[in-house]
C-alpha cells in the first residue's frame, strides 16, 4: 500500500506536490540554503549539539544536575 501525503498551504487548502516543491525551493532561498553564512551556522549549531552531549546537558544547555546557566552553550540570540 502506497503511503499518500497531504500538506496544507496558508489558506488551509491542500497543496499540489508542484505547489509544495515551489513553495520548499522558495523557502531554501530566503533561508539562503547552502551559502557560506548558513552552512558556517549550521555547523556552528551542529558542534554545539555534540559539546553538549559530550557534556552531558540538557536540552537548554545547562548542566544536567545543576542547571548551571553560566556554563551554557546557548548561542548569542542576536546572531540567530
């Protein structure tokens, strides 16, 4: 049996697969998709995740026992 997906536009319409593709390829435009800014931040996120599940940390960044906001890892918000 074939597994058939349905994706919604803004409206609540349902989307052709044609629509959704253009609607994913303007997406990975805006966004700037594999250009250097966004893969030096991707990487930057991604070693991020590794720091802290080499770590030990929680989801927020924070030691798991003590919650230690000091020795975080968020990033700066204002470079999201």
């Amino acid at each position: 049996m074939e597994m058939v997906s349905a994706t919604l536009n803004a409206k609540g319409d349902f989307m052709t697969k044609e629509e959704f593709d253009a609607m994913v390829a303007a997406e990975e435009k805006r966004l700037g998709v594999g250009n250097q800014e966004f893969m030096q931040r991707h990487n930057e996120i991604m070693r991020m995740i590794d720091e802290a599940r080499q770590n030990g940390g929680k989801s927020d960044g924070t030691d798991r026992t003590d919650g230690d906001a000091e020795r975080s890892i968020q990033p700066d918000r204002d470079k999201l």
